[in-house]
C-alpha cells in the first residue's frame, strides 16, 4: 500500500470523528488548514500593491473585494495543497500534527472546503472587482495546485522557484482589480517576489532538510550541498536586490521608496553572507532560520515603502 493511501485511511476515518467534535475545534481545523500565516503575507504585497495602483487610497469597494477574494483564493489553493501532500505531511515531524494526516479534517471535508474557498474567491473578483482580477485568480489557484503541488514539488528541486510563481500572483490580481488592466509595474513587484521566494523558503529547507529528505521531497538542500544551497541563495538575493530598484524608474518611485529598498537591499545582503559564512566554518548550527525570518520583515517592510510612496514627497524619477 502507497503512502497515500495509508494517510488518507486515517483520514477517512476522521470524517465522523470530525464530526462529533466541539465546533470550536472543528472551525480551527478547516481555518489552520488553509495556512492562515501565508495568507497575511500574500496580502501584505496585496494593499500596497492597489494603493500603488491608485496613486493613492483604492476605492474602497475594490479593495474590500481585492482582500476577501485573495485571501479565499490563497485559502482554497493551499487547502487543495494539504490534501494532495497529506502523505508528506504525516512523515514530517514538522507537518505531522497539520488536520489532514492528524485526522481532525477528513479528505473529503477538504476538499469540498477547498473547492468552495477557490469558487467564492472568483465570484467575489468577478462581481465587485473586475473579470479580469477573477480570470488571475482562476490562474493562480490553478498553477500552485496542478503545477507546483502535483507536478513540480515531488519531481524537481526547483520546485520551491516555480512554485513561488502562485505567490506572486496577488499583486497582478491587486493591480487589475484597481486599473482594470496590467503593465511593467505589476509584473516587476511579480519579479520581485518571484525571486525572494528561493532566499525565503531555502533556509527553512536547510533547517528541515531530514525532513524532506525522509519525506522524498527533492527540495534544493536534500539534492546539494549546504555551499551550493547558499551560492543560489545570495545569487537570487542579488537579482532580487535589483528588480526591486528597477521599479524605481519603472513605476516611477519615489526617494522614500529608493532609500528603503537600497537599505532593505543590503541588510537582505548582508544576513545571506554572514549565513553562507556561518556554513562555510562548518558550524554545527548555521541558524538559516535567521534569514527565513528576516525574509518575512523584508518583504513587508519594501511593500509598505510601496504603500506609503504614492503619499510623499516625490523624488527625482516622477
């Protein structure tokens, strides 16, 4: 018997277990399964990518839209997401507890939860936003469950690079939404965050890498070396350090925007070389989770300078 079927029999079983749980449980099962934590951080590229749009504050109803579809679109993907790697899951210590393979949401309950979380998100787009918007979302959905989730993550250990490509999505969703088409500034922020994706989730693969090793997941640090993982790291850092100047003369920004990314920039930099030295010493305990965390306050920190940009002063690219 496959490691699937032997993870989806316990979640079988938990259907009517599920069911005669407090309410109180059963709600926390069906909102932890959608990956909350990489919800809020979708949308923190989201606001400040409509703001951007606007040159100033969205209208309001769009914006309202733009949030409550993204966030059921990111919810239904990453629910069709835990269903699909629920035999992962339940290998890895850092996943086994996650309500598919602990049983506290079964197979079916996900994925009818996941389905309707994916048609709301485009309903939403479509009716108080825009078709265009609904048809991004559509695609998005589309590409991290059929191309990362069932194609790419089990087969490649560039997974995590094409993957990431779902993730980028909201801002062209945000920027559709409010101007009804797209142009080079939405697809930079989409570069942006396309190569930010790598240096953020490759530390936390180096940290987990048993892990996936055990689990059978070519993620980057299972197939190469701690130096090789960290050669890539710094090499998309430094192209990410410079797509997101390049939005300085493309959007066009302005200097608070300019000074905030060429900051960012070099501490980004910087923890990716005191990391790649750490490895280097052949240290026991490289702490890659430092970068991983700091990715995070990254990348909020940059989209807020977007979000606040279009309120300043303008500098010398406007």
């Amino acid at each position: 018997m496959s490691s699937t079927e032997e993870s989806a029999r316990p979640a079988s079983a938990s259907e009517g277990s599920a069911a005669r749980a407090p309410l109180g449980s059963v709600v926390a099962a069906y909102v932890s399964v959608t990956k909350p934590r990489i919800i809020e951080l979708l949308l923190v590229t989201t606001v400040p990518t409509m703001i951007l749009a606007a040159g100033g504050w969205p209208p309001l109803d769009v914006a309202v839209a733009v949030v409550i579809g993204g966030a059921l679109a990111a919810a239904g993907a990453n629910t069709f997401n835990s269903v699909y790697d629920r035999d992962i899951d339940a290998v890895m210590a850092r996943t086994q507890h996650r309500p598919l393979p602990s049983g506290r949401v079964g197979v079916r309950g996900g994925l009818v939860w996941a389905s309707a979380l994916s048609v709301a998100s485009v309903v939403v787009l479509g009716l108080f936003a825009n078709p265009l918007s609904a048809g991004l979302a559509v695609v998005a959905i589309a590409f991290y469950v059929l191309g990362y989730t069932m194609l790419l993550k089990r087969r490649t250990p560039q997974n995590i690079v094409w993957g990431g490509a779902a993730g980028c999505m909201p801002v062209l969703i945000a920027w559709a939404a409010v101007t009804g088409s797209l142009s080079w500034t939405p697809v930079v922020l989409f570069g942006v965050i396309f190569l930010w994706t790598p240096p953020h989730y490759w530390p936390l693969s180096l940290r987990y890498r048993e892990d996936y090793a055990a689990a059978g997941v070519p993620m980057l640090p299972v197939v190469t070396d701690a130096t090789g993982v960290l050669r890539q790291i710094i090499g998309y850092s430094w192209a990410m350090v410079a797509v997101s100047l390049l939005l300085v003369p493309v959007a066009p920004m302005g200097w608070a925007y300019t000074l905030v990314a060429i900051v960012l920039g070099a501490a980004f930099l910087a923890e990716a070389y005191r990391l790649r030295s750490r490895v280097r010493s052949g240290s026991a305990d490289p702490r890659p989770m430092r970068l991983f965390h700091w990715s995070i306050s990254y990348l909020a920190l940059l989209f807020l300078a977007v979000a606040l940009d279009p309120f300043l002063a303008s500098g010398p690219f406007r």
